[in-house]
C-alpha cells in the first residue's frame, strides 16, 4: 500500500507540473478569435484545477463531434455552428486546462472535416506549444490534426515530415503508417508509400478495405494498373458492404477508380465513377465542398478526353468557383483549371452571350484576393499564374484590357525576380500579350502600374507601342464607327488567338517551375 501511494502522489505531482506549465492556454486559444476568420469561439478559457491519472488519453478518445457531416452546404455549416455553441457552453463551466485542450483539438477536427482550415490552423497554432510541452497523446495527437491540415492545404512535404515525427515518437500504429501512405503516394514517392502500407499491414496483421484502397492507388501509379483497379474494386465492394451510409468514403473510392480507369485508357468507366463520386459529394457535403470541386474538375478533364467539351467547361468552372474561394487554396490546380477553360474557349469560340470568359473572371479576382490574403502570389509560380489569369482578362469579348494589363504587370515583375527557372520564353510571350492589351490602357493606369510594378514602357524585349488615335480617314457616324470596331475586335481576336497559341508551345518548356 506504501507503494502505491508514493506511486500515486509522484504521478500526480507530475501531472500537476505539466499542468502548471500549461496555465496560461487559455490566454493563448483567446487569440483564436482576432484571426481574420473571427472564429465565434474560444472567448471564455480559463485553466483551473488539476486532473485525475489517466484521464488525458480517455479525453482525447472520447470525441463528441465525431461525424460525418453528410448535410450538405447549409446542413453542414449549421451543425458546425451548433458543435461551436456547445464548445462556448462547455468552457463557460470552467473546465480544466487538459479538458479545455482535449475538446479544443475535437474542434479542430470538426472544422477540418469541413474544410474550415482557416480556423482549424488558427487553433492548432495557438495550442501547439501547449501540447508540445505536456508531450505523450496530447502530443501524438496534435500531430496527426496538424499532418492532415496540412494535406488539406496540399502542403504534402510539410505532412509527411509531422507524420515521421509522430511515427518516431508515438507507439507503433497502423494508422500512422495509413496516412504516411497517402502523403507519400501523393508526393510521388510510390516505394515509400508500398513500404508504409506493408508496416501498417504487418502491425495489424490482416488486409483490410483501406489496405487494398491504398495497394490499388501505389500500384496504379506504379504502372501496375490491372492489379491496381483489382485492389480498389474490392475496396469498393467491401466499403459498400461494411459502410454503405458513409457517402463521403465511398464516394473518394469512385474518384480512385475513376483514375485508375483514366490511365487505363477506358474512358466511359472513368465518366461513369467520376460522375457516381459528383452526385455523392453534393448531396453530402454540398456544392462548395473542396472534394465536390475536385470531382467536378476530374470529370470536366474525362469530358475534354471525349471530346465533350460543352460539359469539360461546365464542370470546370464548377471546380474553379470551388477552388477560387477554399481555404486551402493553391496555385497548381487554378493554373491547371484556367488553362484549360482557355484552350476550350480558344478551340470552340464560345461567344459571351453563352458563358465566354466573363463567366471565370470573377472567379480569377476572388482567387487572387485569397491568395494575397496568404501571401502566396510572391514568387515564380504566382507570376506564372498571374500571366494565365491575365489572358482571361484579354481574350474576352469585349477585352478587359486595364484589368489584362495590371495582371500582366504583377506577372512580369515576379516572373523577371524568380531565380530558380529560366523563364525568358514566358517573359517573351507576356511582351506580345501586354503589348496588345497597352493600346487600349489609358496613360494614368499605366503610370499607376509604373509606380507599382515598374517601368511599363518596355515589357521582356518588346516595347510598348504608343496608343491608338483615330486618324481623320475613319468613319464619323455612329453606325460606321461601331461597324468599323467590330471589325476591329474579330482581327484582333484572331491574333490573340494565334498569340495562345504561341503560349500553349511555350509552356512546354516550363515543367521545370515547381508548382505548374
């Protein structure tokens, strides 16, 4: 009985001195609500009183929020409002520093099931030195929230490199070897991510529906596309089978496939799981749901493959309005998505009455408002991005010009700074392009350019010419001068078009830029 005694009064003393040192976390998770995303929560956090042994890890098993969200856009954000009201009730009890940290990371987890990553990271920041400091599962699960936020936000390095330090700190687990997995695979690293699956294969000692979900996708990418779409069609007969309500899983499981069919050649099956993964999404998570953008990207890209590119560019605006406003916005897939709404329009002369250009162009401001908010547009990868949303701007009908051109202006500047790819083909084929749209740009814009983004005159080794002045030959009535700028807008449209032409061939040399 001594023993345990000074077994139990030691385990507590420690535990009170982790506890200490975590004293002031609510001070810390206050500051949540002066992010810009003003998350309605985290107002009332006061640490008091000191916890019972063993108490941490059952907290941290025991997740209230732990849902599916399959309500669709309105559905899903009310419940996530309601899990913030009672997180709010439940501090306003004074609960203690390791009760209020617990229930903080199942929020986190509620606002990352919902792609709410913004406010996800602003909590995840604020208790991470907390975790750190009281190390074991408070550690081990910060860890994990963080890794995936950061795949949310296709930061894949950044996840990878938190889930080898949760493997090498944690106890040997079959999940953490699941998503290392999937990061790796993601990243390309397809041997790593086959040695992680038969780890986490060899602790649990069975082959389950995710082993063969994950077998199917490393061996897809390995070449090995027969015994791929082998693996994720039994994935996908026993997910049915075992979760036939989780819409969600199941219907990640249809993107897959859809993939594997892609690379295997058959494109009426890759339509037929993209579009089964489409319809899930939305009537679960909604229209604005990252993974239902995703889906609508994937199966505008088979309908391009088709040669159906009426539906290609209706689903591919659907994806880019997704992905202009998500949190997790990255300038890879807006490139991917905008050029080829381009290559459509160009190839198809979509006339603006039935959608043009003008249908994305609000979606090109919105995405460069959030990723100024991020400081992402900063370097070689943001000017190339730029470039292709300011040939959105300047191949519509009728042409933004000031808007073409100030885009023009912010690409040239990053593209001419960035030093770890050789860009001068670009920087030649932005010359023309800006050259174009100059003509039309009057002299205080591009005075207020000058000041911004430097000297306007030159543009690569192009100069700009002097702007267009009507001589006295040209019509004077009202209905010669518009006939005659109609005139003018179809010769001009046809050398934009031969311009993007010139610019699809000269991306050809830019697979070297990281991100596009």
């Amino acid at each position: 009985k001594a023993t345990v005694s000074v077994l139990y009064w030691v385990t507590q003393n420690m535990i009170r001195s982790t506890l200490r040192r975590g004293l002031h976390i609510a001070k810390q998770l206050r500051w949540c609500t002066m992010q810009p995303w003003d998350a309605p929560v985290l107002k009332r956090l006061e640490g008091k009183g000191m916890m019972e042994v063993g108490r941490a890890t059952d907290l941290l098993v025991d997740d209230p929020w732990d849902e599916d969200f399959m309500q669709g856009d309105a559905g899903n954000d009310v419940r996530v409002g309601e899990i913030e009201g009672e997180f709010m009730r439940y501090l306003e009890e004074r609960r203690k520093d390791d009760q209020v940290v617990a229930m903080s990371l199942h929020l986190a987890g509620v606002y990352i099931k919902n792609y709410k990553l913004d406010k996800a990271e602003a909590m995840l920041d604020r208790l991470l030195p907390w975790c750190r400091s009281a190390q074991g599962p408070f550690l081990w699960k910060i860890l994990q929230k963080i890794a995936t936020l950061r795949f949310k936000q296709n930061r894949q390095p950044e996840c990878a490199e938190l889930l080898e330090e949760l493997a090498s700190i944690a106890p040997p687990n079959a999940a953490t070897h699941a998503n290392l997995t999937t990061a790796y695979n993601s990243m390309g690293e397809y041997e790593k991510a086959l040695e992680h699956i038969e780890k986490g294969i060899a602790l649990k000692g069975y082959v389950d529906k995710d082993d063969k979900w994950a077998l199917g996708l490393v061996k897809k990418n390995l070449g090995e596309v027969e015994e791929g779409l082998r693996y994720l069609e039994e994935a996908l007969v026993e997910h049915y089978k075992e979760i036939p309500d989780d819409k969600v899983m199941i219907a990640k499981l249809h993107d897959s496939l859809g993939d594997a069919y892609v690379k295997s050649g058959n494109l009426a099956k890759a339509e037929e799981h993209y579009l089964t993964a489409y319809r899930y999404f939305q009537g679960t998570v909604g229209d604005s749901s990252p993974l239902t953008g995703s889906a609508a990207g994937l199966l505008g890209k088979v309908y391009l493959q088709q040669g159906n590119k009426a539906e290609a560019r209706k689903y591919l605006i659907k994806s880019l309005e997704v992905e202009a406003h998500k949190d997790g916005i990255h300038c890879t897939p807006l490139y991917d998505l905008i050029s080829t709404i381009l290559t459509i329009h160009v190839e198809e002369s979509v006339p603006e009455e039935e959608g043009g250009l003008r249908d994305i162009h609000p979606m090109i401001e919105a995405a460069i408002v959030n990723l100024d908010k991020r400081g992402d547009l900063v370097d070689g990868n943001g000017g190339v991005l730029l470039h292709k949303m300011g040939e959105a701007f300047l191949l519509a009908q009728p042409n933004e010009h000031i808007k073409a051109y100030k885009t023009f202006a912010r690409a040239k500047y990053l593209l001419e700074n960035e030093t770890q790819a050789d860009l001068s083909s670009l920087l030649d084929i932005l010359a023309i392009e800006m050259s174009a749209a100059a003509q039309y740009v009057p002299q205080h814009i591009k005075d207020e350019v000058e000041s911004q983004w430097g000297s306007s005159r030159t543009v690569g080794r192009v100069a700009t010419p002097t702007p267009r002045r009507p001589s006295p030959s040209e019509p004077v009535t009202e209905e010669d001068r518009l006939r005659a700028e109609n005139i003018r807008l179809k010769e001009e449209n046809a050398k934009l078009r031969a311009i993007l032409h010139k610019v699809r061939e000269g991306f050809k040399a830019l697979d070297g830029l990281d991100t596009i």
